[in-house]
C-alpha cells in the first residue's frame, strides 16, 4: 500500500522514521483513524477537528491544518487500490538530537498516513454478537485525548485475547468508562445509555453519530453515568467504533448479556447506521 510521511508518497514497505522520534521513544504524538465508504471520508470534518484538539492539548503545532489533511486524505484515498479503506494518521513531535523529555525546539512534527482495506464486522458477527471481558479502567486522565501512548489500551485489549473475547469493558471506581478501543453504549427498559464525554474517554465520532441518529428516530436515550452493576445486568450492551460501527456485545466475563443474542434495540441501530452511511455516501 501506499502511504504519506513528512510530504512524500512512498510504498509502506520503504518508509522509515528516525529511531530518535519522540513517537517512538515517547510516544508523544496523536492520530486518527477515519473510515471511508466508496473512497468518501466519513465524517472527516469531525475527525480532524476531533486532531486538532488533541494537537492543541499536547502543545503541538497543527503542521497542516484542516483544508491541508483534508487533501492528504484525499490524495491517500486515491492512491490505494479498495473501495472502502481506513485511514491511520499520526503526528509526532518529531526527533531531537537527545533523548529529553522536554519539548525540542525547533518542534518539526513527523507526519504520518497509511492505510488498510477497511473491514467492517461480517454478518456472522453482527448474527452472534461478540464476547467481551471487563477490567478496571487504569489508564492515565487525560483519555479524551487520542494519542499513540496506547500501551494501557494493548494490555487492556491483550486481557480480551486472552479470554478469546473481542473486548475489554472499562470500569473506573465503579462506573462505565468505554472500551479499550471503542464507546460503551447498553441498553436498559427500551433506553440507551450513554457515559458522558469526560477526561476518561475518548468523545468517539461514532459514539456522536449514534446519539443523533437516536435523537432522530425518536428512540428513548439518556446520556449519564452508568453503574457497573447496570452494565452487567444489561438488555443489551454495543461496542462502537470507525471501524467496528455498532457490535453486540453478547457475552460479558462469561455471561450472556439480556437473552445473548444481540438485542432489538442495537439491530435498529445498526440498521440507522447503514441507512446513514449510505445517504452521506450518496449526497
Ligand atoms: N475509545 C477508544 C479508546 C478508541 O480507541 C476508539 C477508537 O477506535 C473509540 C473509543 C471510538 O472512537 P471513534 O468512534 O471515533 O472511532
């Protein structure tokens, strides 16, 4: 595949970055991840919106902007042989002479930008749902920040592997956070419940689109706090994501989740889901 570092398009396989990056020794950088449908960017403005703050709240110059990413993305788009793709991108501090903590000056971020064929979940995995594990949420308090310092989220993810599941559901001081990769939504009496956007999640794109599409249908939804207990005594639990949309989580530490099957509630969402994606795409 062909990807984007620092201007240049060049084969994956050729590309290389300096091993004194602050990405690789700090991981001090942020990314996005933006599907694309039939080569169109979904929701590409609030992703790099979404890039920007996290820019801002590292205190890392924006090297682009969001006209200049925008024809990244294209360009990305363009050069890379699916129809529906993912595209990764990520900004790092760039490499110093030394190893310091502190920010070098002059700051020349690296850019980075790859893609993949973008795999949504088969149908057999939206029929059966999937089986996730819970574990205390020990990440750092800034989770509202995407930023490739991801190793909690890998050893939180490793734990679902594991266990052979697909997810890890986060739990700090006795509330829902998220996933280790994704939103938390559940299902409780016919009403969605949402955690609301805080420093111990990520505010995900998908997580956005769900809740307007509720909000649209008329569909009973409260954003607030969940307990771990209401999560584990759940009709229905989903998962969310660019890359996985709205997933049944059917199986929580074992036990089925409501009858463990995916539930009424998380199929019509699934179902707004593609009905959206498809007029977007369309327009
Ligand atoms: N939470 C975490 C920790 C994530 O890594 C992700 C993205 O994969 C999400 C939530 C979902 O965000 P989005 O819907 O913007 O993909």
């Amino acid at each position: 595949s062909i990807c984007h570092l620092d201007g240049r398009y060049l084969p994956l396989r050729e590309a290389r970055v300096s091993p004194m990056d602050r990405g690789f020794l700090f991981g001090d950088g942020a990314y996005e991840v933006i599907p694309v449908y039939s080569r169109r960017p979904f929701r590409l403005e609030e992703h790099l919106a979404r890039l920007a703050r996290t820019l801002a709240a590292l205190r890392l110059p924006d090297p682009h902007g969001a006209a200049g990413w925008a024809e990244i993305v294209r360009e990305i788009v363009a050069r890379n042989a699916w129809e529906d793709q993912s595209v990764y991108l990520q900004v790092t501090r760039g490499a110093d002479d030394k190893r310091s903590h502190a920010f070098p000056v002059p700051i020349r971020p690296t850019v980075f930008l790859m893609s993949e064929e973008l795999v949504t979940p088969p149908a057999a995995q939206l029929e059966t749902g999937v089986a996730a594990v819970g574990a205390a949420d020990f990440r750092w308090l800034r989770c509202d920040l995407k930023t490739v310092a991801l190793l909690a989220n890998c050893l939180l993810r490793q734990q679902a592997v594991d266990h052979g599941c697909a997810e890890t559901v986060l739990f700090r001081d006795g509330f829902l956070t998220e996933g280790s990769a994704s939103n938390i939504f559940i299902v409780r009496d016919g009403v969605v419940l949402a955690p609301p956007k805080s420093h111990l999640m990520l505010p995900g794109i998908t997580y956005d689109v769900v809740l307007e599409l509720a909000e649209r249908h008329g569909q009973p939804h409260q954003v607030r706090e969940i307990l771990e207990d209401e999560v584990r005594s759940a009709d229905e639990i989903w998962m969310t994501s660019s890359t996985k949309e709205v997933l049944a989580i059917t199986t929580l530490d074992g036990r089925p989740v409501g009858s463990g099957r995916p539930g009424p509630v998380g199929r019509q969402m699934y179902a707004w889901y593609q009905d959206f994606k498809n007029t977007v795409m369309r327009s």
